[in-house]
C-alpha cells in the first residue's frame, strides 16, 4: 500500500490541486475547501522527498 501510494503521490497531488484551483477560481470556495491546497502541497512534497534515487533504483540488490 505504501509503495502504492508513494508512487501515485505527485498524480494525486496535481489533481487535488487543479481541483482546489478550479473551485477557488470559478465558484465561492468555503473556507473548509482550501484544506485540498494543504493537502496537495502536502503530497507533492511527499512524492518528491520519498521517491527512490535514480542510482539506487536502476541498482539490483
């Protein structure tokens, strides 16, 4: 489940935050609403600092 989710992190992220960016933009977003551009900064970073390196990933152990 976590590699899963690691792996789907930064796709999740851009979604969540054209989705934030969307209802801001067009309609009047609650307050509640701009908890999705915490949670899509949260995974993009998350996506970024968790991914393997490209060294380790092509190495086989």
């Amino acid at each position: 489940m976590r590699k899963f989710l690691t792996g789907s992190a930064i796709p999740i992220a851009i979604i969540v935050l054209v989705l934030w960016a969307v209802g801001t933009f067009y309609f009047e977003a609650p307050g509640w609403f701009h908890g999705l551009l915490t949670g899509g900064i949260f995974l993009l970073l998350w996506g970024i600092v968790a991914r393997p390196k490209r060294a380790a990933a092509r190495r086989p152990e």
